[in-house]
C-alpha cells in the first residue's frame, strides 16, 4: 500500500519567537515536495506565531493531556493546542515517559484525546539500550504498541515513531537491517491491534537522523518518514531531509 512519507521535526525545549524565521526555508521546501508532508512541533508556547507565519506548514504539539479541560496545573489540552493551529501532536515521546514517567496508557489516553480533537496523534515506543543488548527491543516496542495505540485508531489520525532510546540525540544510529526488522514487527503488532488499517498507518523513524543517513533509512521497507529532533531546528539541515523524502 502507498503511504505518503511525513517528515516531522520535534524541536523539543527549544527556541523562541526569533528561531520561527527557520520556517521560512522549510516551508519553501515543503511546497517544492508536495508528495511529502511536513510538519514541525515547536514548544507549544509558538504554534500560534508559528501558524501566523507560515500558515502554509503543518504545526504540532509535543504532548497533551488525556482529557478535555480540569484541574491539571501546566498541561494543555488537546482542543487547546488544536485551537492555536496544531495539526499533530507527538504523544509518548520517551522523554517523556522516562522525565514524566508517563505509562503505555496514559500514551493511549493522549492519543484517544488527540483523535477526538481532530489532531493526528504521533505515537512513539522505542527501546533502551540495555533492552537491546538484553535482545528485548522488539518485545519491549511491540508491547508498547499493544499498549499505547487505541484499538479504534485508523491510519486517519494514527502515526508510529519508532525511536530507540539510545539513537535520540547520540549521533549512534541502528543498522538498516535492525530498522527494516523492527518497523516490520511495528507493521504486525498494529496489525493484530487494529487490523486491517495497519496498513495505512504511516511508522516513522527517528534517532540521530539528518541530511546525510536520510535518503538510506527512509528506502528501508515500512519506513513511512522521519521523526526529527536536533536536525529540525535549522532550515539548511532539515530541508535535506525533507528532499531525501520526496
Ligand atoms: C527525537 O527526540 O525525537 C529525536 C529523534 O531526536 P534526534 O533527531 O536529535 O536524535
């Protein structure tokens, strides 16, 4: 099944309303690759400026809450974020689940809500290393997925990221073997949890990917785009990866 690649970059804790002039030139290399989407996930505190800006590049969050609206001191809200011109959100990012030891269901529970609010909700799982070198990686990500992605999900709103612990900002990148493998256990696990739309659900890599490893990792089978960190933050090393896409 043909699957339109996603190149997302996940700026993290970074930046402030000068860092948005970056978008110019990814903007300008998105609507040169219209076969590709983009997007970028600034700190949520830019997506309005952002949106205002380059009101022609996709925006998203990098997490929400499970619910609507309440008591919940310093979280935001899905039909917050999607108000102030999110289109995605990053849900169970691994910083996350170690910094606010966030579970396989509360990750359910932020993609649940990111779909009621008409968000595309990018789940991520990965491994650590001491996982991998137990050779548990693909047990630890399948039960991940079992876990974190809702039985209704449908490729619609649903997006993987498969980001191994230690390939996140360690320059330190699996072989493509290990990539094909793991994206291609992602494949059945979805499969056996939300059937048939598995196969439209876009699995993306990320870990220490740029301009140079791009072009490789995304000709690997399964592999539906890229979930970037470091290299998002400038325009003259995200726009490379954007074109290994296209
Ligand atoms: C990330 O944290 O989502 C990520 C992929 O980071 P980096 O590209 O910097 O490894």
């Amino acid at each position: 099944m043909a699957r339109r690649k996603l190149i997302a970059g996940n700026w993290k804790m970074n930046g402030h309303l000068d860092h948005l002039r970056e978008l110019h030139g990814i903007e300008k290399a998105a609507r040169a690759h219209p076969q590709v989407d983009v997007a970028i996930c600034p700190p949520a505190t830019l997506i309005a400026a952002a949106v205002a800006r380059v009101p022609g590049l996709a925006m998203g969050a990098q997490d929400c809450h499970s619910a609507d609206k309440g008591a919940h001191t310093g979280c935001l809200a899905a039909p917050m974020l999607r108000e102030a011109g999110a289109q995605y959100v990053i849900v169970g990012h691994s910083e996350r689940r170690a910094d606010q030891g966030e579970t396989d269901e509360d990750v359910c529970g932020k993609a649940e809500a990111a779909h009621r609010h008409g968000l595309m909700a990018i789940v991520c799982v990965g491994e650590t290393e001491e996982e991998r070198d137990e050779s548990r990686a693909e047990a630890v990500v399948t039960g991940q997925i079992a876990g974190s992605v809702p039985r209704d999900a449908s490729a619609d709103w649903l997006v993987v990221a498969y980001e191994p612990v230690w390939a996140i900002g360690t320059g330190r990148v699996p072989t493509l073997d290990d990539v094909s493998a793991m994206h291609a256990a992602i494949r059945s696990k979805l499969a056996e949890t939300i059937g048939e739309e598995a196969q439209g659900v876009r699995i993306l890599y990320g870990g220490s990917m740029n301009g140079d490893n791009a072009a490789d990792l995304l000709a690997v089978p399964n592999v539906d785009g890229g979930l970037v960190g470091g290299a998002s933050l400038s325009a003259d090393k995200f726009v490379p990866i954007v074109e290994a896409g296209a």
